[in-house]
C-alpha cells in the first residue's frame, strides 16, 4: 500500500465530479431551450486491489473476509432523462408540442433526425421545415379528395399555398327534419257561383290539397223538381164531428182514459209525455199540451186536428210517433185521432230538394298522385224549410258553402289554395357557378304524401328528375321517394350539366325526411359542391392532421405529420441542435401517427418547454461541489503525509 493509491483516488474523485458540473452545467444552460431533456451523471467504482482473498469456514474456525481498497471512481453513465416538458402557448400553427411519448421526424434527404421541439415553418417553397435547421419535417401527403393512401410514403411535407383548389360540382343534397303530416294553408274561395246560388265560401280544406273543385248541382236520376214538404198526420174522430177548441174530449168524443201518451220526434229513441189531461179537458187543451213539444204543431184543419212537423224535409228522418202504454179503446189517440188500440200515430210523408252534388276537382300545383274521381257532396237543408242552402264534404269538410237562397241546378268553381313548404340552398356547377336552387314540397291526395318540384329562378333548365313524390308511414318514417334519381340540371352559362342525387334519408327510417303530426321544419342541410379557391390558412389537430381552410369556405386534409418512438429512448446520440439519431442501443424508430400506434399526441400553437428542475440542479451542483471540496482535501492531506515521510531523514 501507498499512499499514491489516495492521490490517485482523489485525482478521479476531482475529475469526475467535474464531468457531473459539466452535466449540470449544460442541464442549467438549457432550463430555456425547448424540447431540452437534461441529462444525470451517474458514478461508478473503478479498480479494486485487493490484498486478501475470503478464508472459507473451518471445523475449528470461521471464514474470515478478504481485504480489498478501491483506487479511486469514474463516470458509470451519463442518461438522459425523457421526463415530461410543460407546454407554453405560443398561438402559432406551426409551433407543436408532444404530450406523450414520440419524436417529430426530420431529414435533410440523406439522414433522419428525431427531435421534440416542434417550432416549425414553412419555406419558400411552401415545405414544412425546422427554420433552425433547414432541415424537413416528415409526413404523409393526402390526395385531392383528402384521404392518405395506405400506399403514401413518408416524406417532405410541402402546402399547395398560393395555388387554387378546382370547383367541385354539386353531386348530392341532403334532407333533414319534418313535413307536417297535419298542414293545411288551403284557403276556399268562389271563383264562379254560375246559377247555383252559392254566394259564400270560407274555410280551409282540412285535406291541404290546391284545387280547382268544379261543383254540379242536378236532381238526384229519375228525380223531378219537387218543392218540400213537411210530415204531418191528420186524424179523423170516429164521432165524425167537426171539431172545434171547445169540443168536449169526455162528453164530445167520449174519451174515458187520458192517460197520458207519448210523442217522438225524428226517430228519436226518447219520447215526451203529452199528458195533464181529463174529463174536463177540450180540443183546445190537447193542442195547448201537445204544443209544448219543441218541432210540431197541431191546430184544427177542416174540422179535424192535425199535427204537423216543424222541419220541412225527408219524412223518414223527419217524422212524428205516438203510441199509449195503456192500450184502452177510449184513450185520446183512438176517440181524437181514430187510431185504434196498441196502434201507432205515425207520420212521415214529408219530402226535401232531391240534389245530387258532385265535385270534380283539377290540381292547382304538379303532383304525381292523380286526384280521386268524382266525389259525392252532402247537401245542407235549411231547418225550417227542407231546403237545400248549402253544401258540406268538400275539401275533407273543412269548407263551409253556403247560399243566400235555396240552393239552384247548375255548377259552380271553388278553388282552393295549395299547402306547401320549401327549402333553399346553393349549388355549384362544374366551373364553380352558383345557382340558386329550390325545392317546393306540395301536399297531396294520399295520406301523408307530398309531392315535390325543383324551382330555379335564374333561367336555368331541369333536364329530368326534377319533380317526384315523398311519402310517409304511419309512423312518420319515410315509405317511399320518386323522382331526383339523379336530378339533372342544365345551367345554362356553359359549363356541365349538372346531375345531382337527393338524400331524404333511409326508407322506414328518421334519418332523413319523416311525416309527424308537427311544424314544418324540413329543409336541405348540406351539399357537397364547392367554387374555386385558394388555401387561405391552416390547422394540425392532435393526430397531427394538417387541414388546409380555402377561401371557398372548403376545409380538406392536406398532410398528416408522422411521429417515431424507439424501444429504448436513453439509447438515442444526442445530434446537437436538440436531435437525436439513431444508436446501436436504441432500436429502430417505429413510424406511427399520434394517438394511434404511437401514444403521444400533438398540441398546435404550443411548444413543450426544457424538462430541466432548476430546484433539483442547484442542489445536485451543491453536492457535486462538496464532492469535489471533499476530493481535493484528500489530496492536500496525502500531500501533508508525504511531507511527513521525507522528513523522516532528518
């Protein structure tokens, strides 16, 4: 042993403790670089000599254990650590930031680099570079409609900035919402009352269809002019006496049981009581009594009583019927009326206006279901007369025709406003042309069915499948759709025609157009056509998709930005400039989009900052300082002892 082994031990200890300063040095000169990893040095043991080996264990002693100095320590390694950066906005695009494991990709077209300080830029020529570097970042370009191939290589990123995006003519509209199964704007009005005597016509028909009803009015077949009649019944007395209000039931006519019957109206299943009669009681009292009954009438007609019906009309709805529960040969009925025991008063002779009303009706707006045929009306009579003053049915019976007079032979037109709906948007031709497109839906005959056409108001032409029919089930999803399979449409200013597909949605369906019971709010929601336009600006989402915005309103994929991920991270060689490549111990870079195969994802308009603890640093260069203060006092104490040892000759 000597006392060199010390000097030597301390050297090393000096040495080493200023590689860990160096390590921290350049850890503190970079708390403000971005996407900075900093680095640890970590110590090892160097040469151990050993003077003793182990004594192994004995029957008589135990093993005794070797005796060895080190000389002294070097450098184990020097890792750098992957720890997480926090992330400073900087509201630039281009700037991005890993969350997550992974690398940015760049290449100078003969070598690759890994780094992850994204603040990058676009050169001249529109590619996506490190400004700091020159060098580029690598990706997969998109094609035109957007998508990446699974055939796109990983390459330059280069922006078609400054270059125009082609118009794109409209190929499909799309439908979204409700047709109001229960809408009606169809207003009635009289266009011509001819010699019908229609004077007025109000209401809305309840079917919602626009038509012109042309309305006949003509006797029934077989049928003569008949004026109406009311029902009545005249009794003859069996007394045969001219009746007078004074005559005597009791000794007159010889009426001995007043009990009371009873009196019905128009086949009601109810009756009154005509009754309050006795043997005191005349003529005059029965017609007061049976005069309290709403609807008839009785008075004395050439010496006999007569009960007449109030409402002129059809007597087998307009009738009177009397009967007695008792059934006497003495009752009133038999000794006023001559009607014989448990036999019935029964009147109905009355006749009304025998009409046939018919209403054929003409479409006001296209439509493709054929209107019915023609339809049966029912006449309205007058409730005093039996004449016919107007006329109920048409329109689904939510039209009310009426006249001043009785109703007249003849025809006369109504006509009905349609019930629509439409919807607007614009479409483009194939040189980015905008047109003005719109489409009118109109309700039909069948049940919620609307028939459908396409307006265009600035003189373009629709070549075919511009008009058709919708329908919808019971339960308000789609049935059926006809017509625009496609729709063709001559622009007329030059360019292509223009053939484009409806999507109302799937048939039984509510993913499109549906029938319910509530406010219009059908309308098109989309179309996929476009004008020319520029790239104006762009946007990097999380899985590093670069979308370009046009100044056509058009946002598309133009790039996906491609990240690496390495097996062993601590394994990368530092590159300067904060890039890393590949080493022996670091495996190959696996390629992979963010959020997918690699699990980091990317922040736009951010920059991960160094992952450098100052706290942390400052209190590893105390200790590294004292380790090199404790270091160097080896060396000076060795010196002294030294010292010592020459002056022993003295």
């Amino acid at each position: 042993m000597s006392l060199s082994a010390s000097l030597f031990a301390g050297v090393s200890g000096l040495r080493n403790h200023q590689v860990r300063m160096d390590v921290i040095g350049d850890n503190i000169a970079n708390v403000n670089t971005i996407g900075f990893k900093a680095s640890r040095a970590n110590f090892q043991e160097a040469l151990v000599q050993t003077s003793k080996g182990a004594g192994r264990a004995t029957a008589i002693s135990g093993g005794t254990n070797p005796v060895q100095l080190g000389l002294g320590m070097q450098v184990a390694s020097i890792d750098k650590l992957f720890q997480q950066g926090g992330l400073e906005s900087t509201g630039q695009i281009t700037d991005l930031a890993l969350q997550g494991s992974g690398f940015f990709v760049l290449s100078d077209g003969t070598g690759t680099f890994y780094t992850r300080a994204g603040a990058f830029g676009f050169d001249a020529n529109s590619s996506m570079v490190d400004p700091s570097t020159g060098l580029f970042v690598q990706g997969k370009m998109a094609d035109a409609s957007g998508n990446i191939p699974s055939t796109a290589q990983i390459g330059n990123i280069t922006l078609p900035f400054g270059q125009q995006d082609p118009a794109k003519a409209t190929e499909v509209i799309k439908f979204a919402n409700n047709l109001n199964s229960t809408a009606t704007d169809s207003f009635a009005t009289l266009s011509s009352a001819g010699p019908t005597n229609i004077s007025l016509v109000t209401g809305k028909a309840k079917d919602g269809v626009g038509a012109t009803h042309t309305v006949s009015i003509a006797l029934q077949p077989g049928e003569t002019v008949l004026q109406p009649t009311q029902s009545s019944f005249s009794g003859t007395n069996p007394a045969a006496l001219t009746l007078t209000t004074g005559t005597s039931l009791k000794n007159d006519l010889g009426v001995t049981d007043f009990t009371p019957f009873s009196l019905s109206l128009d086949g009601a299943p109810s009756s009154t009581l005509i009754g309050g009669l006795s043997d005191t009681s005349t003529v005059g009292d029965l017609i007061a009594a049976i005069n309290q009954l709403t609807g008839v009438t009785a008075q004395l007609v050439g010496g006999e009583l007569q009960i007449t019906r109030d409402y002129a009309g059809e007597g087998s709805k307009f009738n009177i019927q009397s009967s007695l529960s008792s059934g006497s040969g003495a009752d009133i009925l038999d000794r006023v009326f001559g009607i014989a025991p448990n036999a019935r008063l029964s009147a109905a002779n009355g006749t009304p206006d025998h009409m046939l009303i018919v209403d054929t009706m003409t479409l006001s707006a296209p439509g493709v279901s054929n209107p019915p045929g023609p339809q049966i009306l029912t006449p309205v009579y007058d409730q005093d007369t039996g004449m016919v003053v107007g006329i109920s049915g048409l329109g689904d019976s939510g039209v009310n025709i009426e006249g001043n007079v009785p109703l007249a032979a003849g025809t006369a037109t109504i006509v009905t406003e349609p019930t629509t709906h439409s919807s607007s948007i614009t479409v483009f031709d194939s040189q980015g042309g905008t047109h003005a497109l719109t489409i009118e839906f109109t309700k039909q005959f069948s049940s919620n069915t609307w028939s459908w056409e396409v307006k265009l108001p600035n003189g373009e032409a629709a070549v075919s499948g511009a008009i058709g029919e919708v329908s919808f089930n019971p339960d308000g999803t789609l049935q059926t759709f006809t017509g625009g399979s496609p729709m063709v449409i001559d622009p007329r200013n030059g360019a292509e025609n223009m053939s484009i597909r409806l999507d109302v949605g799937s048939v039984g369906a509510y993913d499109g157009l549906t029938g319910f019971a509530s406010p219009h709010t059908a309308s098109i929601i989309n179309q996929d056509g476009f004008t020319v336009g520029i790239l104006d600006k762009i946007s990097i989402d999380k899985s590093g998709n670069i979308n370009g915005i046009f100044t056509n309103g058009i946002s598309r994929r133009l790039a996906q930005l491609m990240l690496a991920d390495f097996n062993n991270q601590g394994g990368l060689l530092k590159a300067g400039r904060s890039l890393f490549q590949v080493s022996a111990n670091s495996g190959q870079a696996v390629l992979g989009i963010a959020g997918e195969t690699i699990s980091g994802s990317i922040s736009s308009g951010a920059l991960e900052s160094s992952s450098v603890d100052i706290a942390v640093e400052f209190t590893n260069m105390i200790i590294a300082q004292r380790g090199f203060q404790a270091n160097s006092r080896i060396i000076t104490t060795s010196d002294s002892m030294l010292d010592e040892l020459v002056n022993l000759k003295r």
